[in-house]
C-alpha cells in the first residue's frame, strides 16, 4: 500500500491508500459511495405505480380511438345485439334465430289447422241427376256418391218423397268421408255420421253440410242446389 508523509509547518500528514492519518486517528478523503437507502427504494416505486395509474385512462382512450377508427373503415359493417358483425344487406344472428321461431311456429300452427284443407262449398250451382242412372234412388234408403260442382258428395234416399244431398267433406280436417252401413266414416280421425250426415260419434266435430235437393218422382230426377 503507498505511503507517503507530508507536513504544513506545525503538523505532519501521513497518508495511507487514500486516507490521511494525524496524530494516530485515520480520516477518510474520499469515503466510499452509499447505495441508495431503502426509503429510496420504496419511493421509486410508489412513483413507478402512480405513473402507470395516470397513464391507464389515456391508454384505455387512445385503444378506444382506434377501434371506432377501425369499424368505420370496415365497409359500413353493421353490429347486431350480441355484437357479433352482420353485412349491411344481411341480417343479424338474433334477427335470423328469431324469424326462424316464427316461422316454425307458423308451420305448426299451420299443421294442426289443417293447412290448405278442403272444406264444404257454401253455394252449389243447380245439378240435376236422372233417377234411372242411380238405381239405389229407386227406394228408401238408398245412397249414391256423385259430384257436385266438382266436390264429393252423397245422395240419400230418407223417404217416398225426400232425398238428402249431404257433401262428404268432413268438418275436422276436410277428408273425405266413406259411405258404411248406417251412414258415413272420416278415413282421417274416425268420426262417424248417420245417414241424414248427423255426427253421432268418433273425432267430435259438427254434421256433414246438407243442401237443398228436390225429389220430382214424376219427372224421374233429383236436383240438388
């Protein structure tokens, strides 16, 4: 270690590897440097923590900014309520599941009506049959199937005088009744009629619908409507 000794007139110096020694006592010139106190330390990062809260908001704006930028410059993409994007000339996933259960719902609907199923006529246009072609006329009780207008229906004889002209499209769900001993049965749900077309069991539903029919015995004919 270097020594060397130095004196000013009254006192002498003696310096040892960068301390000076007097009078026995050794004093440090250049003293080692401190590292920071730990005070210092927890307030850097206290100052760290505040920066990055102040920060945040203009983070979270600027993020913001960017995104609108970005959906208007997607094409005019339209954002339906779950947020996912739909086309501007489609429709949203929530719009499309939603037409989609009415339409099912309709469907239903629409199958338990009946749909498109054939009903009755309310009018006929005046039709007139020839006894001799329809032999089952000739007496009492006899029932013949003829059309009418272009729809199914039945000819009864109930007496001397009365035939009943009855059309076979059921009231239930418009198929088209078959002519069985005693009157008449829907093939579709089982409802049966008598022979004047009054319901009397099977699927509940109103009578078979009657026009008007007159018997000219003389004449030989029946004219229905």
């Amino acid at each position: 270690m270097r020594s060397e000794t130095m004196s000013n007139g009254r006192f002498a110096f003696k310096s040892v590897g960068g301390a000076i020694a007097l009078g026995g006592a050794q004093i440090e010139c250049c003293p080692r440097r401190r590292r920071g106190s730990r005070r210092d330390r927890v307030s850097s990062r206290v100052y760290a923590a505040r920066d990055r809260v102040i920060a945040a908001p203009i983070i979270l704006r600027e993020r913001s900014r960017v995104e609108q930028d970005e959906k208007r410059s997607c094409g005019g993409c339209a954002v339906d309520a779950d947020g996912a994007a739909a086309p501007r000339d489609g429709i949203g996933r929530r719009t499309f599941l939603a037409q989609s259960a009415l339409l099912a719902a309709a469907t239903a609907l629409a199958a338990c009506a009946g749909g498109d199923s054939p009903t009755a006529p309310a009018t006929v246009s005046a039709t007139t049959f020839t006894l001799s072609d329809y032999p089952a006329l000739a007496t009492i009780g006899g029932m013949v199937m003829v059309s009418v207008s272009g729809s199914p229906f039945a000819l009864v004889r109930t007496d001397a005088s009365t035939v009943v002209a009855l059309s076979r499209i059921c009231p239930h769900q418009g198929n088209t009744v078959n002519a069985v001993s005693g009157g008449f049965l829907c093939p579709g749900h089982g409802a049966r009629f008598d022979a004047t077309g009054r319901w009397t069991g099977g699927e509940r539903t109103s009578s078979l619908q009657s026009y008007r029919a007159t018997l000219d015995v003389t004449a030989g004919v029946v004219t229905v409507g």
